[in-house]
C-alpha cells in the first residue's frame, strides 16, 4: 500500500522537539494524523491543528495504516514495539511500522521479525539533520528494510527530509546512522583539541579557523561547532546525553563484530566524563568545557 | 622592501615535490630565481627554465633578497638557517627569510630572534593543500610573524597559494598548522573506524557514504579520503611520515602548554604501529589498513 494523503491514516509516537515538527509536516500534508505520546501536554498543538489523540501504542496501531516512531532509547522503543499495549498488538496485516528513533540495528533486526509473524512490515529510519533539520523537513534518512515498503514509503519520507536511501534489510538504517555517529565522535575531539590548542598558543582562535576551517582540516564540526564553543555557547542542537546512547550502541555493535574502535571508545569515555559532571544536557560541542580549563 | 619581479631576487631551498611547484610559479611569475637542494637532480628541471643553481645555504643567501625554505623535517630547517653554511651566516641584513616548512613553533622563535640579532627578517608560514595546492597555486597558507613583513612579501605568498592570514607573531603560523594536523589526526580514526564500521555491518559503503557525508558527520577527510580507502588507493597526497612528524610536534608543545590531548595521542599511537608495519611512504589514508583486517 503506497502512502497516500486523504486515504493512509497516519500514527506518530514520539512527540519530543523533533517529532512534534516530523508529525506537523505529515498532517500540514494532508494526510489524517493520530497521535501518542507518553506526556499528552506535548501533542496540544497537534490536537489543535487537527490531530486525534489515542491513549497508548496499541490504539495508536489500530487506527492507522503506517505508524512512526521518534521515541528516546532502544529500551523506549522496544516497550513501544514489543510491550504490553504495543504496536504489535494493535497493527492490522498490511500495515507499516516505521521507527526513525536512533536505536540499536539489532533490535531492528527483532522487531522486523516479531512484525513479520504477524503480517506487519517495519522499516528503520533514522535521521541525522537534529532540530532544525526536523523544523525546515531537510533530515536526512537512512533507511533499513524490504524495497517494496521502501518506495511505498517514500511519499512520506519526501515530506520529512530530503538524502533519504534505502540502505539494505532490517537494521541497515541504524548501522548507517551508527557510522555517521562514529565520525562525528573522534572529529569531536579533534575540533576541541584544535581549538583548545589554538587558545593555549595565544593565537586568535576565530583567525585560525578562518585559515584551517576550508581546507584538509575541514568538517562540519569544526564549521558550525568550534565557533559555538569560542563564544561559550552550549545550547544544545543535539545533546550530549543522547550521544552517549548512541556511542554506546555502536561500541557495542562494533564489539560484537569482532572491531576495535580505538576512537569511538576515547571519545565515549570524555563524554561520560562531561555527563558525570553535570552536562549531559548540553550540546554535543560541550566536549570543549573538559579541554578549556 | 616590496617584493617585485624583475627586482627582488629570490632563492629557494627544498625542492621537493612541493618546492617545485612553488619555485616554478616564483619563476613563471617573472622573477629571478635562484635554488639550492641537497640532491641537485631535482633542480635540474627549474635550472632548465631559467633559475641559477647554488652550492649551499649560505651563498644562496648571499645571492637573494628573499629566501623560501620548503625542507623536511625540523632538524633539517635547524640545519638550513642555523647550521654551519646555513642561511643565516650568508643573509644580508634587510633579507627577508621564509620558512614554508611544517616545523616546530619554538624552533621558528629561535630562528626569528637569531635572524634579528643580524637584522634579518623571518616569517614562518606553513601550508596546507599539499601536492596539488602547490601545483594549483592554490595552498592556504599561515603566516607568523612582523606584519609590515608579511605585507611587503604578500605578491610572493600571492603567487603561490589562496587564504593567505597573518596568524601573529614568530611562530604562530607554526601553530596555526599544528591547529590544523591536530584537527585531521582525530577526525582520520572516526572516518576509518565509520568506513570499516559500515563494511563489517554488511552494507554497501558508498552508499553509506552517499547517506553521511553531507551532514553534521561530513569532512573533507570523509569526502576525499574515504573512497580512496574504499578502493584500496593508499597512494600519498600526504606521506603517514610527514603526519606522524606533525603529531609529535603538535603533541610536544601541547604538553608543554600543559593542555591533555587523547585524541591526537591515540592517533599518533595508531600511525606509528602503521609505520612500523612499513607503511610511512603510504598516504594518511592508509590508516584505515590497521582497521581493515
């Protein structure tokens, strides 16, 4: 069943800063929304504008043809997929669960399977792009499930981001969002690293990104973050708390592979460090507060 | 004095794969040129188009107005300047010598403060953009030290590269580049470790990395390196011994800023197991051989 506004009902659990914006956009396009969410305060603006609220994942998957999630960690996720009052119970053969929660590739792996007993199929698409990315509908999505459900989905992607591709079976998307984490992870620490030393040299820091910033040394990161961490600005876009989960998901998964991750582990335990010392929700370009003393 | 063609004699010394390039544009730009390297074979090519061989370091310094270094390592910039026959015993006062060399910050005072006691000047000004910046004229280059200096040698600098800043005083352009080696060495395990990630979790990397590179995990390292990783390219554009110098520099004077830097120790750990398993001559890319396996 390819997604289709005014005739595919819609559920989204999930309505934190991101979801709110992914379940706006689906119902701004036409198409009928339900929604859940743990805190019901947080689907006001939804209701408001249309949306009908449903008490808990199982009714949620009753009403809806395709279902999306955007919940916080794998253990949220499996209690919404697999627990008692959970979408399995509630989804009808032919239905579409799609989890874009960043969360562990093999759990994906377990509910694809559990979902598939019951005649339901899943994808996982996870997101980068963070806040903003959610607001302006430009995330990109990766994406981890059967082709066929893939291209049915598509409508619905479209209307959430742009960059979205098929990365293989179940669990795809996640390994892809857990390479993209790892590369942010040990860049992380080489951004503060420069920047830090780049102080410590009394040189003018913002100078020295002006000359390092275009070149080899170039990144993301060090475009967007180091300047937010020179002016002392640690408001999160993507918070630290939830780096964290996602680092120790790829530890993990990297470790049952058999692959050491010299840099993702360092840069896990700075992380933990700052967390321990009050930070965990700040954003990710905090890391700076442990080298800038 | 100004730099000017068809006034300003220049003489250049390392004439490596870079320093050809650089000396080359010098000539092509219309100025006399004279050279100096420790094997005369390379020289052979600019001595053809025009520019005038010398003996050693000092009569090179006798002949110019202006002396660029592009050498190797440290002990080699220590040698060329300092050393018996080295450049500051044939300066004149009023000469102007630049260090192009990726050398040690403190190393580049000490020269600057012998220079001035003969009333000569010296600029420190390492680059970035390797080979192919040199040879497109368009490397980025740090400067350190007097500004009416860097302003009179501005149409030399202008000749050989883009983005070219004044950083600060003697050494800062040294500083500025250990800014930037420190920022790649970090930022290279977390594109080795998210490319073997994806490889080993079975999915297709080009197609991970079609999903990651444009976003907050993106890199010119994930952009340029990572695909020739993939095909198995380690031919240099920048040799795992020059990093591997840069790194020791850079974690020397940090150290003795008393700032702690894991990510660059753990990376320069990872590139001298590389080295001695004979990879020196690779490009740094090939640090994703130690992942691969």
């Amino acid at each position: 069943m390819k997604a289709e506004k005014g005739k595919t009902v819609v559920g989204f659990a999930g309505l934190g800063v991101m979801g709110q914006s992914m379940a706006g956009h689906i119902l701004d396009a036409g198409y009928d929304l339900l929604v859940y969410n743990r805190t019901k305060e947080k689907a006001k603006n939804l209701i408001e504008r249309g949306a009908v609220w449903k008490d808990d994942p199982r009714s949620l998957a009753e009403g809806s043809d395709v279902v999306i999630t955007m919940v916080g960690y794998p253990a949220d996720v499996e209690q919404v997929y697999l627990g008692k009052g959970g979408l399995l119970e509630g989804a009808r053969p032919g239905a579409v669960l799609i989890d874009m929660t960043t969360s562990s590739p093999g759990l994906a792996v377990k509910i694809a399977e559990a979902a598939r007993a019951k005649g339901v199929d899943v994808l996982d698409a996870p997101v980068s792009g963070g806040d903003r990315g959610a607001r302006e509908a430009t995330l990109s999505i990766m994406v981890g499930g059967d082709e066929k459900v893939f291209n049915d989905m598509a409508p619905l992607f479209n209307i959430m981001g742009k960059g979205i591709v098929l990365q293989g079976g179940p669990g795809s998307g996640q390994h892809t969002k857990m390479s993209n984490q790892i590369a942010i992870a040990s860049g992380m620490m080489g951004v503060c690293e420069a920047v830090v030393y780049a102080k410590k040299a009394g040189l003018d820091p913002d100078r020295v990104l002006s000359s390092i910033s275009a070149g080899a040394a170039g990144s993301w990161s060090l475009s967007n973050l180091a300047p937010r961490m020179l002016k002392g600005d640690f408001a999160p876009g993507f918070f630290v708390k939830h780096l964290i989960k996602d680092m120790k998901i790829a530890l993990e998964e990297a470790r049952a592979m058999g692959m050491e991750t010299p840099g993702l582990a360092r840069t896990l335990e700075l992380y933990e460090e700052l967390a321990a010392l009050g930070y965990e929700n700040d954003g990710t370009q905090a890391l700076y507060r442990l080298y800038d003393k």
